[in-house]
C-alpha cells in the first residue's frame, strides 16, 4: 500500500449527477405539458412591499425561508434573526467568522491545531471541531446545501443576498446535525435585467487589497438568466507578529537523540498574508410560469501562511520557561544528555502582567535538514501553510402543479484542506506536522409542498447524503533523530517523524421528513412534523509508522505500532417530532409555543493520534469490538419548548422579538484535549440542560436614525455526567495552577480504569449574558444627489466558565466596537466607505486550550481579529 497515496474521488459521483441532471431535463420537459396559466412557484411572486416611512428610513419588511417557503420573518415561529444584504456591507462581513460579532449567541471561529477546520456554536452548543470524525452541532447551508463539516468555515462568503440564523434544534426542515442551529446563506442570483457591481478596498493594518464584482445578464427574456462573480484578496502583511528567541543556540547537531536542536528561525513576519481567490457561476432557467431551475458552481481557493492564529495564553513558568517538554517527557533538566538551556524560551511572547495577551507568538521552522528528510513535504521544508479548495454545485428546481409545488435540491461538494505548521508554538519547531482532509459528498432532497385554499396542508420529502473523506496525519513530536530501518516501509528510513496514519471514511444517509398544517381559525394555526434518519458509518484506519517501535517495550508505547489497523463501524437511526401552535391575535403579531426535538450524529473518531489498543499492558490486546467501542461516540439527542412573541408594532417603527426556552441534551459530545499525548477524543454527557432568554428590536427613531439592539442570555448546566475526563495536572502538586479542592473531585473509578470527576450541577460553556446595540444616522445632503450613512454597534459578551473546572480555561469578557461611514449617490452608481472594525483594538481570545505537550498552565488561545480599518468603493449599475 502506497502511504501518500490521497483518498480517491467518489467513483459514482458522475454518475449520480449525470442521473439528477437527466432527471431535472425531464423535468423541464414535462413543465412544458401544464398549462401556461399553472401558479407560478412561491418564489416567484411578488415581495411584500416594505413598511413605508414619508421619506427617510423604514424597517423593512424580511423574508425568510426558514419553514422552506416564504414567509415574513414576523410569521415565523422560530427564533430566527435576518441579515440583509446591505447589513452584511455595513461592515463589510467577508467570512463566515465574522458572524460572531453581528450576532449575539453565536460563536464561529477557526480551529487550530489538526481540528476539523472550525468551531459553530448557537446559545453555547458545540465547541467540538477537535476530533476530524466529529460533525459540527449547527448546519451551514449555502444554497441549499448543507454542510455539517467544520471545513465549512472556509467557504466563499461574496455576492451574499442573505444570511439567515434560526436558533434552536431545527432537524424537521434541515436534518441531522443541527440541533443548535442552522445558519442559512442564499446567494445572489441573476434578475431580468442587466445589473452589477465592481468593488475595490483596502484594508491599511494588513496590507489588503481585495476586488470583487458580479454581473447579471438576462441571456433570453423571462427564460434564461446568468450571473458571473469573483473575488480576489491579496493580503501582503498580517495582524500577528512571529518571532523567535535570539538566544537560541545554533552549534547542536540535530542528531542528537535528546537534544533541542536549532531552529531555522520565524518562517514570516505576520500571519494570515491571506490569499483567496473565488468564482461563482449562476444560472436560472424559467421555460414556463410553472417551471424553475436554478444552477450555482462555486470555486474557491484560500492560502494562509500557517494554521491559524494562536497565540501563548498563559505560561506555567512565566516567560522564558520550559517551551513544549510536558510533565511526562525530559521534564527533569538534570537528565543526562540534555542541555538545560536548550529547554528555556527566551522568546515565549506570554500576557502582560495585567492579563492582556499579545498578538505575537514565538515560531519557528524546523531545521532544513530535518525538514527534507520528512517523506511528507513535497518539497516545502522552510514554508507554514493552510489551504484549502472547495468546490460546490447545487441544483434547484421547481415545479408547480396545481396547489402542489415538487422541489428537487441537489448538491455535489469537493473539498481538500492541508496544513504545515508549528503545532508547539515556540523557537524550537519540534513538533511539526503537514496533516490534512478530503472528502467529497453527493446529496440530494425531494420534497412536495401544498397551498391549497383549505385549513390543510402539507409537506413531504426525503434526503440522500453520501460522502467520502480522508485523514492523513504524519507527525514528529519529540526530537528522537533520523529513523534507523524497522517494521515500516523504507521511504520512512532517515525520516524525524514519530508517527504517520491515516483514516477513509464513508457514510451513508437516508432521512424521510413530513409536515401537516393546520389553520384552526383565521388566527390560529397548528403545525406537527417529524423526520426519520438511517445512517451507516465506517471508517478504517492504519498506522503506517511509529517511530517510537524501535526503542520502547509494546506496553510503555503510547502510540500503536506501525501496521496496526482498526475497522470502526457505527449505524443508528433516529425518529425527531416537533409540533408548533402560533396564533395572531392581531396582523403584524405573533404569539408561539413549540415542542421541538433533534439530534447529532452518532460518530467514528478520527484522532490526532491513533493510540496503542494492541500491546497494551494487562487486558491487551484490545478485540476489535473494544476497539471499535474506544474510537467511536454516541449521538446527542435534544428536546424541548420555546415559547416567543414577534411582530411589527407602533405603525410600523419598530420590529422585535422574544424568544424564551428550554432543552435537555442526551448525550451531549464533550471535546477533549490530553496535552501530554496531543490525543483529541470525544466524550458523551450522559444528562444536560440548556435554557434561556433572547430577544432583539429595530427601531425608527426618526426619518433619519435608526436604533437596533439583541440580547441572548443563556445557563448550561450538566445534569448527569459523571465520568468526566480529569484535566493534565489535576492532581499534580507540582503544577502551577494546582488546587487541592480540585485534586479531591478527580477519583479513580474501577469501571472505567482510569480517573474521572463528577461534573453533575456544573454549569459550563460561554459567558451567560450576551448584547449588541447599534445605530445607523443616514441623511441626504444639501443638493439631495449624495446619501451620508454613520453606523456603529458594539457587542459585549460576558466572561465563560472553565472547562472540566480547570483554572484559567474561562474565556474572558470582551467589548467589540464597530463603526462605518458612507457616502452613496442617491440616483447614481457610486458609493465610499470607511469601515473601521474592533475600532478600540480589544485583544481578546475565542477559545481556550492546553498546549501541546506543555507543562500543567500552559495554555494556547484562539486570538480573534484586532482593529482594521477597511477604505471602499463601490460601482453598481
């Protein structure tokens, strides 16, 4: 078996789009039988005008198509929160993360480290991106899509129309993997006449230029209509700083077993230097008034110069302390062959005596030398990276026979991620890793929805998912010298790695939904649906070498030896049923309460590293059933209600929402990280609640201003879980942050073999209390020929809870101040802003973690984006 060789593509992937997209020219072909007169699709008729003002601002009348169909937002019963396309220009969103800080509630950010590319989270569910085999709680949907990888992160985010966020478990219309949420994308397609818009800006701190348009052509009169869009960022500089210790020795051979050998130094002077480049084809196709269909290609390619922006959020030592050797490995300085000064960082760019941390992190790559002799690099030795390509196609299309409207949505997704980086993020660069994944998944959704005049109706549908990804992961993490010949193949021979595997996995699902409307009276409508799920995973995975089979005895090898293989397999089906009243009691007011139920695949662990079940010490080795048993997860199951009351009120001025609820998690996927073996496995509380208060209004003040504000305050508490993992260090007197309250709560239990604490009536998660208020002041000038806009919000999020009680793994509370101005033509096709982002340059970290192979209080954080200040223009016609 060749180790490099990449997971090969779905075989029957063109196969299944030839066959849906012969079935969509049949489609299209027998529109042509129904009378011309037949309804048009629902989303073909006209929009409700927007609420009027004499002249000045309005609150707008939303759409939202969160039930698959389109209704008011106001008519909705879900807490659901719209982002139009002119709010998502005010400051100038151009990435999915960047809906954290247009929202309270919802957390999005990039997943460091060998995760599985990001972290979504709604009212403080999810936080689970560590595992490569674990599926995102929250579904991104772009274009009917529905992604539930954390790779996700780095789609194309241009040409947005709109972004919707519904809030709660939402598995009846969306499927599995959303019981937190979905977060919604609806691109830009073309209309009947010709429109665009180019767009050019500059953002000053990291270097950034970036251009994007998009034109609409119709291509043949109320039939065939096209649309092309791009964008291009060409980001020169960055927001972190690298740099290295000066004190560094240089003079050791990196051939020595023990010794910390020299680096070659920072391999940039900032990070992200983010390039990407994006295409976007869009095709729509109306032979009949009966008929719609609708063709999205998407293209798009993001390089950044390493894997993500960690920066040192705490050092157990302080500054210049022991840079990655963990509790378990050479932590003695005494131990012979080790240069004491070797293992002290000079460079550790630690917080500032007040807390605050640094947008700098120590880094290095390894010795050139080093670097060649790894069989994994392709030839870029002295070069960081992240990158990854996407490719998404989607196909809607529409048909509408009498009061029944068929609904066919398919997609066809190809991604590839790979990352090099430092993953111990000090001057050394010992444990460096080129690790990456592929996939590819085929989906397809048919539905049929009625519109009868009659107090009944309904909707009907099943879904198709198949997809393919793979996991290869070589790593060096200790500094063990070139390896001699051993039970391996010999293109590892001369090579610094400790380990190479690599995971395929495929799975399989089938889910039938259906839904029956009830309109009680005029004002009062009843609604209950439920969705069945089937679904079959397998994964295989092998360990192609382990470096650490020359030297150590079978039962002290942490990692499994070379040649070893496990065949996991985990099946499970799921029924979710939800039910809905909201009634009117006046036309622009709604009253719901609503049961609601959902879950999270059940998974197959793909884990950073692929521990030793084979040789183990007593009890081993491991069948393959405890294995299989070991490597996978149970599903999470969500119940609950919601009770909320929205409308338009005050002749108009003023929209608003609250939304209250409660949910019992069953389940619940726990991700956790063991510093000392880099090991990310998930766990299952068995018990946890969830519940909360939330709510939001946009108010007309004048003609002129415009004043908004949300809120969301939410308390997770664990109700059973009593095997929690103990944290590295908890009964480690030596550790920094050692407290002998916490060393009692970690016990050894029998059934389980190992230490575990009782987390029952903890609370857990992100900081409780969450709010966002803004303005936006817009007002013609002199002439009435120029449109002068100020906008500005800020967001406040209280300080989290520890993780798994461990001290200082709290996210601290943070303020993020926006702020923009505009200058638009009022009839014309020119507009210039000026964007200015984190305007106060607040230093703040999304996620906390231990570091890698570091002492008990070091830890890592996901810094978030400082101020930048972004000039733009635009040209529209």
């Amino acid at each position: 078996m060749n180790p490099f060789k990449r997971h090969e593509s779905v075989r029957e992937t063109g196969s299944k789009v030839s066959a849906h997209l012969m079935l969509g020219t049949a489609m299209i072909a027998l529109a042509g039988l129904v009378p011309a007169g037949a309804p048009a699709h629902a989303q073909d008729a006209p929009a409700p005008a927007a609420v009027p003002r004499e002249g000045g601002m309005r609150v707008e009348t939303v759409l939202v198509s969160a039930r698959k169909r389109e209704e008011r937002l106001i008519d909705v019963p879900v807490a659901a929160t719209a982002l139009p396309q002119a709010t998502l220009e005010r400051y100038n969103i151009a990435s999915v993360e960047q809906l954290a800080t247009a929202l309270p509630g919802i957390n999005i950010y990039k997943s460091s480290g060998g995760g599985s590319g990001g972290n979504f989270e709604i009212r403080g569910v999810g936080r689970i991106a560590s595992d490569y085999g674990a599926e995102q709680p929250v579904a991104l949907v772009i274009d009917g899509f529905s992604f539930t990888r954390g790779h996700a992160i780095s789609m194309a985010f241009f040409d947005v129309e709109s972004v919707e966020v519904l809030k709660g478990p939402q598995t009846l219309f969306f499927g599995k993997n959303s019981p937190a949420g979905v977060i919604s994308l609806k691109t830009v397609s073309p209309g009947d006449t010709f429109e665009g818009f180019a767009r050019a800006s500059y953002e000053f701190r990291t270097e950034n230029p970036v251009v994007e348009f998009g034109v609409s052509v119709p291509v043949v009169e109320d039939k065939l209509a096209i649309r092309v869009a791009g964008r291009g960022e060409f980001m020169q500089g960055g927001y972190l700083n690298y740099s290295t210790s000066a004190d560094v020795p240089r003079d050791i051979s990196p051939f020595e077993t023990q010794a910390l050998y020299p680096s070659e130094g920072p391999h940039a002077k900032t990070f992200p230097q983010q390039k990407q480049v994006v295409g976007r084809f869009t095709g729509v196709l109306t032979p009949s008034d009966n008929f719609d269909a609708t063709l999205k290609l998407t293209y798009s390619r993001i390089r950044t110069n390493d894997a993500g922006s960690i920066v040192l959020f705490g050092c157990a030592d302080g500054p210049g302390s022991n840079p990655y050797l963990s509790n378990a490995f050479f932590d003695d300085p005494s131990t012979p062959g080790v240069n004491e000064a070797l293992i002290k960082d000079t460079g550790q760019t630690c917080p500032d005596k007040q807390g605050k941390v640094k947008l700098e992190r120590p880094t290095a790559v390894p010795p050139r030398a080093i670097a060649e002799a790894n069989p994994t690099l392709g030839g870029r030795p002295n070069e960081y990276f992240n990158r990854t390509r996407n490719i998404l196609a989607t196909l809607e299309m529409n048909w509408t026979l009498g009061d029944i409207t068929l609904t066919s949505v398919s997609g066809f997704w190809d991604y590839n991620q790979d990352e090099y980086t430092n993953y111990d993020y000090t001057s050394y660069a010992v444990v460096s890793s080129l690790q990456g994944e592929e996939g590819q998944s085929w989906t397809t959704e048919l539905r049929a929805q009625s519109s009868f005049d009659g107090p009944l109706n309904f909707m009907a549908g099943a879904f198709y998912e198949d997809m393919k990804r793979s996991l290869d992961a070589p790593v060096q993490i200790f500094p063990l010298g070139p390896a001699p010949s051993g039970p391996w193949p010999a293109i590892y021979d001369g090579s610094f790695l400790t380990y190479h595997h690599h995971w395929d996995n495929n799975i399989e699902s089938y889910s039938v939904f259906g839904e029956a409307r009830w309109d009680i009276t005029d004002s009062l409508e009843l609604s209950g649906g439920v969705r069945y799920t089937k679904e079959d995973r397998q994964t295989f995975g092998e360990q192609y070498f382990n470096r650490l089979d020359t030297f150590l005895p079978p039962a002290f090898n942490p990692f499994a030896p070379s040649g070893s293989t496990a065949n996991l397999r985990r099946k499970f089906d799921d029924v979710s049923p939800s039910a809905t009243l909201s009634w009117h009691p006046v036309e622009d007011m709604m009253i719901f309460a609503a049961y609601k139920t959902g879950f999270q695949a059940a998974g197959t662990s793909n884990p950073g590293t692929f521990t030793n079940f084979f040789t183990c010490g007593n009890g081993c080795p491991f069948t393959p059933e405890q294995i299989n048993d070991a490597l996978t997860f149970d599903g999470t199951d969500v119940e609950g209600f919601e009770l909320g009351v929205k409308g338009q009120f005050l002749d108009g001025r003023l929209r608003a929402e609250l939304v209250g609820w409660r949910y019992k998690y069953t389940g619940l996927q726990v991700a956790i990280f063991n510093s000392s073996t880099t090991t990310f496995t998930i766990q299952n509380a068995a018990g946890a609640t969830n519940m909360g208060l939330e709510g939001s209004f946009n108010f007309i003040a004048t003609d002129e201003l415009e004043l908004r504000g949300s809120f969301q305050y939410v308390q997770q508490k664990y109700k059973d879980y009593t095997n929690a993992q103990c944290y590295v260090g908890q009964t480690d007197p030596s550790a920094s942050n050692y407290r002998p309250e916490l060393a009692a709560l970690c016990l050894f239990d029998p059934a389980l073999g190992t230490s575990a604490q009782n987390m029952n009536g903890e609370r857990f998660g992100g900081g409780p209390l969450q709010f966002k208020l803004g303005f936006t002041w817009e007002k013609p000038l002199a002439n009435g020929d120029w449109l002068v806009s100020f906008s500005g919000d800020v967001l406040y999020k209280q300080k989290g809870r520890e993780f798994l009680r461990q001290p200082n793994t709290a996210v601290p509370s943070y303020v993020v101040m926006d702020v923009s101005a505009r200058l638009s033509q009022g009839n014309g096709p020119w507009e210039f802003a000026l964007i200015c982002s984190n305007c106060t340059n607040e230093k703040y970290v999304v996620s906390i973690l231990d570091k890698p192979l570091g002492k008990t209080g070091d830890l890592t954080g996901e810094i978030a984006l400082p101020r930048l200040l972004t000039l733009q223009a635009t040209y529209r016609w």
